[in-house]
C-alpha cells in the first residue's frame, strides 16, 4: 500500500457538482434501477447480452454488434459510453464513467477491471471533483482486476496490467 501526506480536509466545505448532460432524476432512477436487477443481478444478470445491450440502447449507449456482457457488471451511465463490434466486457467489471468512455472494437474488459473517469482531488481540502474521458482503443486486452484512470488513453492492440 502507498500512502503520502495531504493537506488536512474540511469536506463539510465540499460542493456536489453540477455534471452537463446529466439526465434528469426520474432516468436516473430508471437506471440504477435497471443497472441493480439486470446488470449487477446474478439472476437476470443471466439475459442474453442482446437483451442487456438492448436496454444499455435504451438509456442512450451506443452499442456495437457482438457485444458480450456478463452478469454482475456495473455501469454509472450509460448514456456516455460508446462501445465497438465484439467486445466482451467480464463479470464483476465497473464502468464508473461520469463522462464518456469508449471501448473499440475486438477489445476484452477482463473480469474485476474498474475503468472511471472521475476523482477528487486530493491535494484540495474541499475535495473538488474532476472527471476526464476514457478512450480503450480497438484490440486492447484490459486483464483481470486492472484499473484504467480518468483521462486516460489506451493505444489499439495493447494489454493493460493491475497496478
């Protein structure tokens, strides 16, 4: 484990943020009702992946042909994540994406990996949130447990490793 020294933190001075493109409430609630049963269930998890692209379509995610998706994956919002042809995303996979996150074609999400495009910065005592873009390109093998930051840009026909 790393550890470093921060600035003492005064979280009562945090300040939720606005995110632009956000949908508003009733969506949301829509979704993580959704995303609980179906994507995150064991049991519906079970659908075919057709039926859970289907609905990532629905609540607006651009989904390509092929696509697998496991039981028990977690997607923050799915109205910014943009997905290619024949990519298989694994059990146990968190998609924290609070701005878009592109995945290209032929590329594996191995089980566990968590991909998130938002943080807070700790080097600021009020805590203040920031969210960059992922873009995963074609071919990409992200191994088992591996973590992918914000902002972060992974080059076509690459594997990534747990840190």
């Amino acid at each position: 484990m790393k550890t470093r020294p921060i600035a003492k933190l005064d979280l009562a001075s945090f300040v939720r943020p606005q995110i632009p493109g956000q949908p508003g409430r009733v969506t949301l609630a829509l979704w993580y009702l959704v995303n609980a049963l179906v994507m995150r269930g064991a049991v519906l998890g079970l659908l075919p992946s057709g039926a859970k692209a289907a609905l990532l379509r629905v609540f607006g995610a651009r989904i390509g042909r092929g696509v697998v998706l496991k039981p028990r994956i977690n997607i923050k919002s799915p109205w910014w994540l943009e997905v290619g042809d024949n990519v298989w995303i694994g059990e146990r996979v968190w998609i924290d994406n609070h701005t878009t996150v592109r995945i290209g074609s032929d590329s594996c999400i191995s089980q566990g990996a968590y991909i998130f495009t938002g943080n807070h910065d700790w080097t600021d005592p009020a805590f203040a949130f920031f969210c960059k873009p992922v873009d995963i390109g074609a071919g990409v093998w992200v191994t088992a447990f591996a973590r992918i930051p914000p902002g972060s840009v992974v080059p076509d026909h690459t594997a990534v490793l747990p840190n």
